[in-house]
C-alpha cells in the first residue's frame, strides 16, 4: 500500500473521531450552560438570590423589560434582591431553554410562563422570554449579558 493511501486512510479514520470528540464536548458544553440557567430560575423560585453572583461574571450587564439595570451586583441589590422580598411566590411553566455557540460564547434563549404572587395585592402571570450570553471561565459557564421581557397573557 502506497504512503498516500496509508495516509487517507488515516485521515478518514481520525475525521469522524475528532468530529465526534468535538460534538460530545458542545453536548457537555450545552449542557452546562442550561444547568447554569437552571441554577438561576431555581433561585428565583425560591425567593433567595443568595449565591446567584457565582453564575455571572463581575462585569455582567442585566436588561429588564427596556431598562438597562447596570451590573448584575447593582440589579441584584436595588432590584432584584428588594423584589423577591416582597413576593409570596414565583413559579416557572412551559420553560424551554436553546443554546447556540458562536465561537467560544454560548448564546442562550429562554422562554417561559410565570406566575407571581405578592405578599399583597393580586397574582401576576406573564410570558417571558430572556436571551443570555455565557462565556467559560475556569471551567465554568458564566453570565456575561442577560436581557429579560415579559408581557401580558393574551385575553388578561
């Protein structure tokens, strides 16, 4: 057997290989992205934010509903944290999550249904949608920009 056919043969042989490495590791990759957007909605639900600065980065940026809401510390103190505070609960239905990868970011789309009962006052039940970059830090996917919208249910 000829050198250059030697050759094709192994070239078509590591090919796929590498192909299906590189496949399993985006499988991995998706994966961790959705844990890591899971770990968030299930903080919300609970009403406690505590940890939740973990899963985005010190720069990240938040993007509620047509407001930029600065860094996700900042959100997190004059927002979100006083917020929850005030909620009896918040649930998540019809939650679907699609992960994309654009070079090494990971661009994530979530949408869902939630319903949130105040302490006071009457239920809210919205639609909402999010879209999220994510980018692996020491091993770990974290929350570069997060952009979140709701609107109201159709006949409410």
């Amino acid at each position: 057997m000829s050198t250059c056919v030697k050759m094709i043969i192994a070239v078509s042989i590591a090919l796929p290989a590498a192909a299906w490495a590189q496949s399993d590791a985006r499988t991995t990759d998706t994966r961790a992205v959705a844990a890591a957007l899971s770990q968030y909605k299930d903080a919300i639900e609970k009403l406690d934010a505590a940890g939740t600065e973990q899963l985005f980065t010190t720069d990240a940026r938040v993007f509620e509903t047509g407001a930029s809401e600065g860094s996700y510390a900042t959100y997190l103190a004059h927002h979100l944290g006083p917020e929850l505070k005030q909620f009896k609960s918040f649930r998540f239905s019809d939650y679907k999550v699609d992960v994309r990868f654009e070079g090494s970011v990971a661009l994530a789309t979530e949408t869902y249904r939630y319903r949130i009962e105040p302490k006071t006052g009457e239920a809210v039940e919205r639609l909402g949608v999010a879209t999220s970059v994510l980018k692996k830090m020491n091993g770990r996917w974290k929350i570069v920009s997060m952009h979140n919208s709701a609107r109201k249910l159709k006949g409410t």
